[in-house]
C-alpha cells in the first residue's frame, strides 16, 4: 500500500467543526492485548486545522489519551513513530466523550471501539464494504488482466459490477445518514461515482452544521465542479505542444473522434501496470476513428522519463506534461477534477464525456463503452 504523508493525510481527514464548545473533552481508555508495554502513538487534526500527536505509555496493555476537540475528529493510531499512514495504522473517530479501544498487536487490529458515535456509523459502512467486496473476491484478487478470452470478459464484467453495487450500496448508506459526518468524508472518496443530480440530492438533506464542516464544504465544490468535464459534460479543451514528440495539439482539431484520455504519473505502479492494456486497446481499433491522450502528471524531474517509458512501450498517443507540483485553477488535473491516478476519461466525437473513472475498474468502464460505441478493425 502507498504511503501518505501525515501532512497531506489529515488536511484530507480533517475535522468536520460544529457548534459545540471547543472544550469538548475526549477520553480514550483502551487495552492492547499481546503487548504489556511500549508506546502508543495517535495523530489526528485540532478544531483549527492544526495537525495534534501525542503518545503514551503502555502499561500492562493498557493505555489512555485525553485531549479536547469541537466535533468528530478522523485520526489514527501506531505503534511507532512515524508520520505516514500505511495498513499498520488504526484508524478512529474522535469526538467529545468516552471512547473505549480494544486493540491486538501482532498485527496491530482493532477488535472492538466504542463510545463514538461516528466511529459506530463509518463501520456499519466498512462492515457493508467487507461484505460486498467477500462477494468478489475472486476478482478483485489482482488477476483479471491475466486471463484471456471469454474468461477475461466474465472477469471484467464482475469487477464492473462489483464497482455498480458497491457504488449503489453507498450511496444507499449516505442518504439514510443525512446528520452523520461520516457522510461528507465517505462522498469525498466516491463522488466521482455518482451524477451531480444525486449528489445535490444528499447534499440538500445534510443538517448545517455537517454541511459547514470541511468535508461538507468540499462536497459542495466538488459539486459546483462537476457541471463540466464530468460524464455527461463537454470535456474541456487542450491545447498545446506534445512533450515526447515536439509536435503541436488542439482538440478542437480532434471534433469527430473519439478520445480517450489517460492520466497517469511515473510514481504510479497501478498506472504502469495498465498501460500494456492501454497500447491493447490502441491496436483493436482503426487510428481515424479513436485518439489516445496520455496525461503525464509528475516531477519535473521526471519528464524525460515519462517520455522513455511511452517511448518503450510504443504508446501512439499525443503526450501531455502536467507538473505535478501545479495545483492552480487552471492546471490540467484540476480543471478535469482528477484527484486519483490512474483516471481515464472517455470523450465522444461531439466533445461530450461519456465514460469516465480510476483504476483498473475505470479502465474496463471506458473499455467496455468503446466496444459498445466503436466498431473494431
């Protein structure tokens, strides 16, 4: 599993504030069994966006935390001290009462946490996740690119369904917690799964006080963002000069085509591993009917060797640089709302979006409609 910064992690996990007194009290008693003694470490973001870590001594299992917080908190646990988030990490709602942690280590799990309301509401959603994803589990094992035909075929309709029912199954869980701020945090991760129309139809039954915390405000931009350059919208233009060829583009140019476009970065090993299937689809289909766009967002250090990698692998595609670094209005990632990689973005030959979507399932999604759209060699 990638590693995330602490920094970066809770300005994504911060805290939804409402109005309560900021000196709200939070208890954490909990016990670690297989482990008598040692350190315990938690970080978790202030009222005031500013990042808090503490630590205590574990004595006999035991342990506890005390501090304050205006509302519900999404923080961790570790048991060392690091500032990175990884599958080592537990991760718990904090808010104004007594909470109860009953924790293992080797491996360090949470077998039961008690006395926060929002820590109870994000696992009734994790426990209905688990579920599902036991459903799949076959296909979500890693191996579906590896298989071949009709077996192949079976295997990426189930993980598209897979991706159906879950997104249904959140969205199901969002609107029956219209006063939880676990769902302003969950509609961050997933908004991208839903259509402006169901978005702005949870969003209007959020109470205030979750719809002025930072996620529910975050929520609210990312609707207002979702006019254009969302499925269903016209893709944006770009314009400019191709970074491995030195040629000159404009998808203005490209009207009466289709288009898919690729984001990727040279730091993602998921979006590595896709593009042997990317150069694939390339090759099913006649080069005037379909434009590829690859969208490399990375360090600027790493131009030359985004370039070798399209190079090597004979992607025929035009090839966009996007610094990874620029997080202004108008840079390429932004203005198409890409927030995870590898994102893929179908384009119809009037400019509307038509597919769009992350990782291997967002792969198969726009494959999928380009079989049902665009005839084959």
């Amino acid at each position: 599993m990638k590693k995330l910064h602490i920094t970066a992690l809770l300005t994504f996990l911060s805290t939804c504030t409402f109005a309560q007194s900021s000196n709200g009290i939070f208890n954490i008693t909990g016990h670690i069994s297989n482990l008598n003694a040692g350190k315990i470490f938690i970080m978790y973001n202030s009222s005031a966006q500013q990042s808090i870590k503490d630590s205590c001594n574990i004595l006999n299992g035991n342990f506890h935390f005390k501090g304050t917080v205006a509302g519900p908190v999404l923080g961790y646990l570790r048991l060392d001290n690091t500032n990175y988030v990884d599958k080592e990490a537990i991760y718990i709602y904090i808010e104004p009462s007594d909470i109860q942690a009953e924790l293992s280590a080797g491996p360090f799990s949470a077998i039961s946490i008690s006395g926060s309301k929002s820590q109870d509401e994000l696992m009734r959603w994790k426990n209905a996740d688990l579920a599902l994803k036991r459903k799949f589990i076959n296909i979500l094992s890693g191996e579906s690119f590896k298989r071949k035909g009709i077996k192949k075929k079976a295997e990426s309709d189930s993980l598209l369904l897979y991706e159906e029912q879950r997104a249904l199954q959140t969205y199901a869980f969002v609107k029956g917690h219209l006063k939880s701020y676990v769902t302003p945090y969950l509609l961050n991760f997933f908004y991208r799964n839903y259509t402006r129309v169901q978005l702005q139809e949870v969003y209007a039954g959020l109470s205030d006080s979750v719809k002025n915390c930072t996620r529910g405000k975050e929520l609210a931009n990312h609707i207002l963002q979702m006019k254009d350059n969302s499925k269903g919208g016209m893709a944006a233009n770009l314009a400019g000069k191709d970074y491995v060829t030195n040629l000159d583009f404009d998808m203005v140019h490209l009207k009466g085509k289709y288009i898919l476009v690729d984001f990727w970065g040279s730091w993602c090993q998921p979006c590595i591993a896709l593009l042997p299937e990317l150069i694939k689809e390339q090759q099913k289909y006649k080069r005037d009917d379909i434009v590829f766009m690859s969208v490399a967002v990375d360090e600027e250090n790493n131009k030359a060797k985004c370039a070798g990698i399209v190079r090597s692998i004979g992607l025929n595609s035009i090839n966009i640089w996007q610094n990874i670094s620029d997080k202004s209005k108008d840079s390429i990632a932004t203005i198409y709302d890409v927030g995870a990689y590898p994102t893929f973005i179908l384009v119809d030959p009037t400019g509307k979006i038509v597919e769009r979507g992350t990782g291997e399932s967002g792969f198969l999604s726009c494959r999928v409609r380009l079989d049902e759209l665009l005839p084959k060699n």
